[in-house]
C-alpha cells in the first residue's frame, strides 16, 4: 500500500475543516424562511458533494482533486464577479478566512509529493 503524504493528508483535514465551518454557517443563518430553506437544501446537497470529493481525494482518486481545484476556482471567481455584497458580516469574514486556506489546500495536493502520490495511486489502479 502506498502512503499518504503528509500534505495530502493535511489538505484532507483542512477540507473537512471547511466543510464543517460552512455547516456551521449554514446553521447559524437558517431563519425558516422558505427562500432559506431552498438555499440551505442547495447548500447541502453542494457539502455532500464536498464531502464525496474529499473522500476520494482521501482514497487517492485523481479526477477529485482536480474537481476540489475546479470548485475553489470557481468560487474565487464568483466572490471576484459579484462580491460578497449579500452577505453577512459574518459571512465574509469567513469566505476571507477560508478562500485563501482552500488555495493553499489546493497548492499542497498538487505539490510534487501529492502529485507523485496520486500519479501512483492512478498507475496502481488501472493494473
């Protein structure tokens, strides 16, 4: 069995660290509201869907960290596009907190040892 790097599995927590603050957040704003309610279901189908991610980014999957990388991407550019003008203080302070942590989750999975890992662990899968 091939081991897991360190950054790898560092990027791992801090990803579950992630999901649990939006679980958090999406907590914290629920006020019962219908429009609330249909947001807080997106929301969670969307974490679920991080979570699957992150399993498999955890498995060794390669095709999940670069959809991991295509999410932060794409949330970056949204928060670049339209801002954070909707949000609540509260809010922005954590996109601010954790849109850098989630960059440097990406640059530790796709640094020469996370690379060489998963490079491995898709060789090791298609024998």
């Amino acid at each position: 069995m091939l081991t897991r790097p360190q950054s790898v599995t560092s990027a791992v927590k801090l990803i579950w660290l992630t999901i649990v603050i939006d679980v958090a957040m999406m907590v914290a704003g629920y006020d019962g509201t219908t429009a609330n309610a249909q947001s807080l279901t997106f929301n969670g189908v969307m974490l679920m869907f991080y979570a699957l991610v992150t399993i498999k980014i955890s498995g060794g999957v390669n095709w999940a960290r670069h959809c991991y990388a295509l999410l932060v991407v794409m949330e970056l550019a949204l928060v670049a596009a339209w801002g954070l003008s909707d949000a609540s203080e509260l809010e922005e302070w954590v996109t601010y907190l954790t849109l850098p942590l989630e960059l440097w989750i990406v640059f530790k999975m796709f640094g020469s040892d996370g690379d060489a890992w998963f490079r491995a662990m898709r060789a090791r899968s298609t024998k």
